[in-house]
C-alpha cells in the first residue's frame, strides 16, 4: 500500500475540513488516509490531573467526529486514526516526515506575526521539510474551489525546484485539469506598473518568459496530457500570485528550507495563505 495522506485533527471546522480535503486528495491518489490528533498539558501537569484528562478526552473527541463524518462520505477509503502524547507541533512533523502529503487546517494567517510563527499550522509549515498542504474553510463545504492548477515559479536567479514542478503537474494530472504556470517579476528598483503588463516587449520581459517557458518544457513532455497555461506578469510576486490562486483549484508554492536560519514562511506563502480560498501547498526546496 503506498504512503498515507495524513491529516492533523485538532476539532475545530478548520481541521474538519482540512480533513474532508485529505480524503478526496486520498481518494485522488489511491492511499490511505491517516487521521492524528495529539494532546499535552504543560509541564509540571500530573498526568492524572483533571487538566490532562480534558486534554486527552477532547483529542479522541475530535477523532471520533472526523471519522464518523468521513466513513460516511467515503466509505471504501482505508483510515486510521492515531492519537499521540505530545504537542502537536512535535506530532506533526514526525508523522509528515512518512507521508505522501501531510495536510492542515489554515485560518488564514493575518498580520506580520505570522511570518514569525503564529501558529501551530505556519509552524509546521516553515519546518517542514517534506509537501505539505494548508486548507481553509469554505462558506459552503461542499463548494470546492473550481479552475486550474496554479504553480507559481521564481524563474528569476535560480532554477525552479524540480520537486515545485513535478508537483503541480501531478495534481493537474491526477484532476484532469490544466496548469497555470505563474511567474511575476519585477525589474530591480523599480515599482510595478499599472495596469499590470501582462505580456511584455522589454528584453527583460522576453529573458523573463524564456526563463518560464525553458523550466516547463520537459515537463510538458513528460505530462502531454496537461494542458498548460504560462503568465509571465510584471508585478510584486506576493500580490500576483496571491489574486490568481482566487481563480484556482489549487496553488502550488515552493517553500524554500533555510538551514540555520529562524524558521518563517515567506511573503509570497503568507499572502497566498492570507488571501486565497483555495488549498494551498507548500513544497520544500533548498
């Protein structure tokens, strides 16, 4: 059997729907799905105490609701739910560590705190070193988010990550559904113009729409199936990618692991997360 999708379950609407989002991204894959909710007092708690006790009866609580809700909307899909003794920071990051994708709830991070980890989900998020996914709560639940598959890309000084790609087409893949492959720039000290230049005659913005074009090209061979969409925009990348995932199933992020610096998610991911109704995932890269 392959590697599970797991979902992190704290018995909130935000984790119950990140979880009914897990299982259709299960059913996606043809894996099975794990359910983990963690508890933990603060030190010094007895672990007979009444506080560790509610602690504990609220995890297996938010367990029991999620299963009972998922049984019955997918009732062949393999699950399993696990409940662990200890933070759910510390819980997370192992368990994603054996996951084909890890997936959690996102209120939708708001002010400058969240840069700096202002939750349990942009914690995890900003250590993680394995695909994962942050999922908000829709008005109407069973109104999932229609439209392509965004990849948003720096094609600027490096490379785009492999790993950032072969993921987007993969979910654009497995949905059927088209790519749109976003890549906003700015020409250095410049503020953008607008309207937003979409198509630009610049040799700037011609090296820009090659740099796009060259990073998709083999993987366009090796998705034919994709139908692919390129936008090569001149604007400030946070604010570009952030309005286009509204109009988007999904959008993928690359998340960029910065080793012995302070964790923190980047402006791009904390104004897609912020802004954008869709899913979003968040793939590392160094």
């Amino acid at each position: 059997m392959s590697r599970p999708v797991i979902a992190g379950i704290d018995g909130s609407a935000t984790s119950l729907a990140a979880a009914s989002w897990a299982a259709r991204e299960a059913v996606l894959r043809d894996a099975p799905l794990h359910l983990l909710a963690a508890w933990s007092c603060e030190e010094g708690t007895p672990p007979d105490s009444p506080e560790a006790a509610a602690s504990r009866l609220w995890a297996v609580h938010s367990l029991d609701l999620a299963l009972d809700r998922l049984r019955g909307k997918h009732p062949r899909l393999p699950l399993h739910a696990q409940l662990l003794n200890t933070s759910a920071h510390e819980a997370l990051l192992t368990a994603g560590a054996d996951a084909q994708l890890l997936v959690l709830g996102s209120r939708g991070l708001s002010g400058t705190s969240a840069l700096l980890l202002g939750s349990t989900g942009a914690q995890t998020a900003a250590q993680a070193d394995f695909p994962l996914t942050l999922v908000r709560p829709l008005p109407h639940p069973a109104d999932l988010p229609q439209g392509p598959v965004l990849l948003a890309l720096d094609a600027g000084h490096h490379a785009p990550p492999d790993d950032v790609i072969a993921f987007a087409f993969e979910e654009a893949a497995i949905r059927r559904a088209s790519l749109r492959a976003l890549y906003a720039w700015l020409p250095a000290g410049l503020l953008p113009t607008y309207p937003v230049r979409r198509h630009g005659h610049s040799p700037q913005a011609r090296q820009a729409e090659n740099r796009l074009t060259e990073a998709l090209h083999p993987w366009r061979q090796k998705f034919p199936s994709v139908r692919v969409e390129e936008m090569c925009v001149e604007d400030v990348p946070a604010g570009a990618v952030s309005a286009t995932a509204r109009h988007a199933a999904l959008a993928v992020l690359g998340h960029r692991l910065r080793p012995g610096g302070k964790p923190r998610l980047g402006a791009v991911a904390h104004a897609t997360l912020r802004h954008a109704p869709c899913p979003v995932p968040l793939i590392p890269h160094t």
